[in-house]
C-alpha cells in the first residue's frame, strides 16, 4: 500500500506522535474544530468534566496533514486508534482534504461522535469558558490545552476566532494585548 495522509486540527498539530516524511497545511470541509468534547481523563474528570477538542459537523477546518509512509500504516493507524480511541467519542473517517499544494487527498481524520455521552454540543464562547476555567486531568490543566493549542495555530497563520474568544474569556490568553493596553493608561 502506498503513503496516506492524517489530518490533524488540535493537538495531533502540535504533538503528532507518530513518523511523517511531509506535512502541509490543508482544509477539510464540512467539519469544523470545536471544544465539543468533554474530557473525563486528560483535561478533566467526571465530577469536573473539561473540553477537548473535536471536528463537529459544518463548516471547514484549517489544519495539518501529514503523509505518512505506506509502510507504516499498522504502525500508525494502532497508534492513532490507542490515542483518539480510548472512549469512543471519536470517529475515524477517510475524508478528502485540500492540501496547500491544491491537490485533494482523502485523509484519516477523527470526527466527534454526537451521539456519544462525552459530546458536549455547540456551545457559546462563554459556557465553553466555563468548562474549561479550573478543570485539570492526567493530562494536565484544561487552560493550558486552550492556549497551547492557540499559539500553535497563530504560529502556523491560522485563526480561529472562535476559539480565540473562549481564551479571552478564560483569561491568560491574550497577555500581552492586556499589557500594552494597561501601559496605554
């Protein structure tokens, strides 16, 4: 079997985890990112569930995709299952992305699950927030999630404004325009 692609839009962008010989930026339509996701394990817990994020139904996605090569696919699809599969919120897809270069290529991709319990719906910027403010898990603080995931986004030129909206609300993100602003007065 031949190279295929994996499209990453959260973490899998700025901690892949797995060998890739190409990575290019690239736009998935008909799913877009969302913190639609609650975390019981890695951002939060049961009792103080987080958000994480997932690709939810409409709209298109700025992301990363990374080719991987065919000889690696057993290797990487275990990989990507034991990460992105651990409750089953997600949906492993083949979906076409647009690289770039301009050429579509289908792409694994992980689509969050609506029926399942952990999926948390289309929420405003400030019920987000809400979640995510003081929720931490295995994996560290919910917070950190967030922001991590902004700078990685802004470091590759995409914004996400929604996202971006839920970090102001949070509070932490956005420092220095804070800064400046204070200094202003």
């Amino acid at each position: 079997m031949g190279d295929f692609w994996v499209f990453g839009y959260g973490s899998l962008i700025w901690r892949p985890g797995f060998a890739h010989v190409e990575t290019q930026r690239a736009r998935l339509f008909g799913y877009r990112r969302s913190l639609c996701v609650y975390s019981f394990v890695h951002r939060g817990t049961r009792e103080r569930p987080g958000l994480v994020l997932g690709l939810d139904r409409g709209g298109s996605c700025v992301g990363l995709a990374f080719r991987v090569p065919g000889e690696l696919r057993e290797e990487i699809v275990g990989y990507l299952r034991e990460r992105e599969l651990v409750t089953h919120v997600y949906l492993e897809r083949m979906l076409d992305v647009r690289l770039a270069s301009g050429e579509s290529v289908p792409a694994v991709a992980y689509v969050v699950d609506r029926r399942h319990e952990q999926y948390a719906g289309a929420l405003g910027e400030a019920d987000a927030a809400a979640v995510v403010a003081g929720s931490a898990g295995q994996s560290g603080r919910n917070e950190d999630y967030l922001f991590n995931t902004i700078e990685h986004l802004e470091a590759l030129g995409i914004r996400d404004r929604w996202l971006e909206g839920v970090a102001r609300r949070v509070g932490g993100h956005g420092k220095e325009e804070e800064a400046k602003a204070l200094s202003s007065l």
